[in-house]
C-alpha cells in the first residue's frame, strides 16, 4: 500500500498573550502607560479641588482657601518656605488684589525650582490666584502660560505634566471671557507646545485639549458673534500655510492642531458637542474660501474629519455629514455661475471620499444625500470638460457599493452615465476594475451590464473605423 507523504506540516499560528488588566491599585506602568491614561478635562467638573469659601462674603479669598488646605496636606521643605513668605499677603481678597505683583513674583520663583514635592499646591495655587483676580490676572497671564508649559514639557514626572496641564486647562477656565473674544495672541503663545517647535508628542496632545475648551467657547458664541471663531480658524490656517510656504516639515504641529479642533468637536460618549458642527462648518468655510488651496489645508481638513469619524457612530455623526454635504453642494453649485474654483472643487471631492470611505462609509446615514453630492461634482467635472479625478472615482466606487438599493437604483443610471461617457472610457476601465475587487457580486449585479454596453460601443466604433 503507498503511503502517502503528510507533505509540508504548516506550523500552527502564535497565540499573542495580552493578559489581563490588573485590578491592583498599586503596580508598575511605564511612564507611556502613565502618560497615556491621563485626561485634561476640566470643562465637566464644577470645582477644581475641596476649596469652598464663602460667596456671600466679599473679601473671602479662593487663593487663601487654597492655602490653608494645603498648609497640612504637603510639608515639603519648599512649601514651607513659600507658606511662610505668603502668609502675610494674603490674609483676605482685598489684600490679595493689593499685592498681586508680589504673589506673582513668588509663585513664579517657588515653580521655577521645580521641585517635585511642592509643585502640586503650587500650581493649585496659582490657578486659585487667578480665579480670584479674574480680568486683573491678565497682567501675569502671559508669563504664567509660558512658565507652566514650559514645566510640563521639560519635566521628567508624570504626575508634574498632569498638575502643569491641569493648571493651564483651569486658568483657560477662569479666564475664558477675557480670552475667547481673541485667541489668537494665546494660540501664538500655546504655538511652541502645539508641536510648532521640537515636543514630545504627549505635550502637544495635551496642550491640544487644555485649548480646546476656549476654542469650543469661541463655537458656542458663533451665533451671537462670528468673529472670535473666525479669527481663531484663520490663524490656525495661517499657520499651516506659513509651514508649508517655509517648507519646514512640522508633522507634529500639523498633528496638534488637528488634535485641537477635534478635541473642540467631539463631545462625551461617542457624540458631538452641541457646539461641533458650527465649528466644522467655520473650518470648512476657512478652507474654501481660498481661490488657492495648500495641501496642508487638506490635510488638516482630512484629518480633523476622520478623527471625528473614528469617534462617533453613524447617528452622532450625522449632524457634521450634513454641514459637509451642504457645504459641499452649496460650493459646487457656484460652478453653474463659474464661481468656483479648481482648488474649491478638490477639496470638495477629497472631503466627499473622506466622508464616505472611512470606516467603510459606515458612519454615513443619508446615503440619497451623498449620491445627490456625488451626481453634482461628477456634472461639474463634465461640464468643464475634464475627467474625473482618482478622489472623485474612488468616491464613486465606494458609494455605489456601500448605497442601500432602494436608494441607489433610482439614481444609478445618472451615475453611471456621467462615468461612462465617451470622453471618461480609460476611467470607466478604473472604475470597474476597482469595483469588482472590492464587491465582485454587487458589480455583476448592477455594473457589469453598463460594462458590456460600453466594450459594445467601443468594439462598433472600432469596427466601423
């Protein structure tokens, strides 16, 4: 009897052990581990700390709350010696305000020695003193940003970045009306640790959501007044171009500010803030409004998009879908008047193939809708006499895939019409081969029949030629 050869065993796959999460409160996490668990949020939380005063008192003090707490909690040799020199100007509110220069001037010379022990209640503390000054901490703002960002980017502790952010986060907080009507001078400030300079990347993300509490108040005010939003997507648009006009390669700047605006949209649970669909649709209206268009502007636009679309679900997406679809056919339609431009209709057509194949377009709920956009750019590129672009086709690809039939068929002949004209046979060829690779039963389905009719004509055209 012959045996037969067992041939070549295959050896069975490796089973990667990822373990379990330990439920021990005390146990060792590198400091990536450490960094990555953080989360700079105060916008959810109504008081930073324990401090309580007395409101209907005029002359209590957050700043001397703050101290007598922390007189017992940290007994570090540095607190001490800050407590000690303190103590005697800051007996009550009015004494406060009276030597603030000299508050500052302390607080500032015990953080610079960044002393691990003490830097806690010190930054408690000067977010304290600036609640308590309010406009009047304006003085010492711009110093106290630079100082405490400064520490959170050089400093080797976990917990010190956490309490610097913290900090920063609380005085963009407290002084957020004397901010959100211009955030360009602090976004100038903020720049270096957005990533415009060398950081490590940990320090531009949280940068990133300490502003993107002010930012999101900028949104929330858009309906009253325009111009704090605007202002603040210009600049930010200004200095994506002037990155790329130097032709400085910044890939983590770029990365802090798409980290910036999308922290500003996304809410909590999966969802939108109720302020992130006007600030998309600024940002959009930032970026179109330019005759020329940068690649940097597309990719921060692309960027901001898909970080929102990895947030979300399809229901919580929806409002943003439908300020990318308005935006994007209100646009086109200036093209009937030739009002718009060639880099106009880029945009429109990347952001288009954004929104629908990222995560497999399942985030898109209004397909009519995306069909209707689609039928639109694909008239205007035929209007102008001009194929379609790779962006556009891929587009295309996607949506007659991924489009239920009750709401493709009815507008899958305009489709494909515009994509299998005479002028478009070399990217009708692309089309099809694209389609049959990603969903071969759909394409004998619904595209094979227009295929044939078009190597039909082709061979007749040949023929009588």
């Amino acid at each position: 009897m012959t045996v037969k050869s067992p041939g070549r065993r295959s050896r069975p796959k490796k089973v990667v052990k990822r373990g379990t999460t330990s439920t021990r409160k005390h146990r060792f996490q590198s400091f990536n581990q450490r960094v990555a668990v953080l989360n700079i949020d105060p916008i959810h939380k109504t008081q930073r700390s324990n401090t309580e005063i007395n409101e209907d008192n005029p002359t209590a003090s957050y700043f001397k709350a703050d101290l007598d707490r922390w007189k017992d909690l940290n007994l570090s040799e540095n607190f001490s010696n800050f407590y000690r020199e303190i103590t005697p100007l800051c007996d009550s509110l009015p004494q406060v305000l009276h030597y603030h220069v000299d508050i500052a001037s302390t607080l500032t010379s015990f953080i610079e020695k960044g002393d691990s022990h003490s830097l806690e209640p010190l930054l408690s503390l000067l977010a304290s003193f600036a609640h308590d000054l309010a406009s009047k901490f304006e003085l010492h703002f711009s110093d106290a940003v630079i100082l405490v960002a400064s520490l959170a980017a050089k400093h080797a502790d976990v917990e010190v970045i956490e309490w610097s952010f913290n900090c920063l986060a609380w005085l963009f907080k407290y002084l957020s009306r004397l901010l959100v009507p211009d955030l360009r001078p602090l976004l100038r400030i903020m720049s270096p640790y957005l990533g415009k300079e060398h950081q490590k990347f940990f320090t531009t993300r949280f940068a990133a959501e300490s502003m993107s509490f002010l930012v999101r108040k900028a949104a929330l005010v858009y309906h009253k007044n325009q111009k704090p939003l605007e202002n603040a997507v210009i600049f930010i648009l200004a200095e994506v171009d002037e990155m790329e006009r130097q032709a400085r390669s910044a890939p983590l700047y770029n990365q802090g500010l798409k980290t910036l605006l999308v922290d500003a949209i996304k809410g909590i649970d999966r969802c939108l803030h109720s302020s992130g669909p006007t600030l998309y649709g600024c940002l959009i209206k930032g970026i179109l409004s330019e005759s020329v268009t940068t690649k940097g502007r597309i990719d921060l636009l692309e960027g901001v998009t898909v970080g929102v679309i990895h947030h979300t679900e399809a229901s919580t997406f929806h409002p943003l879908l439908e300020v990318a679809l308005r935006a994007i056919q209100g646009h086109t339609h200036q093209a009937a008047v030739g009002r718009i431009s060639d880099a106009a209709l880029e945009i429109c057509e990347r952001l288009l193939c954004v929104l629908s194949t990222v995560r497999k377009g399942s985030r898109v709920q209004e397909w009519g809708s995306t069909l209707d956009a689609l039928l639109i750019l694909l008239r205007v590129r035929e209007e102008q006499d001009q194929e379609p672009t790779p962006a556009l086709l891929e587009t295309a690809v996607v949506v007659v895939q991924s489009a239920p039939l009750d709401e493709l068929i009815p507008k899958l002949r305009l489709v494909m019409d515009r994509i299998a004209n005479q002028r478009n046979q070399d990217q009708f060829l692309v089309f099809c081969n694209i389609f049959r690779e990603l969903d071969k039963e759909r394409f004998e389905g619904l595209i094979q029949p227009y295929f044939v009719k078009q190597v039909d004509l082709v061979v007749a055209r040949s023929t009588n030629n």
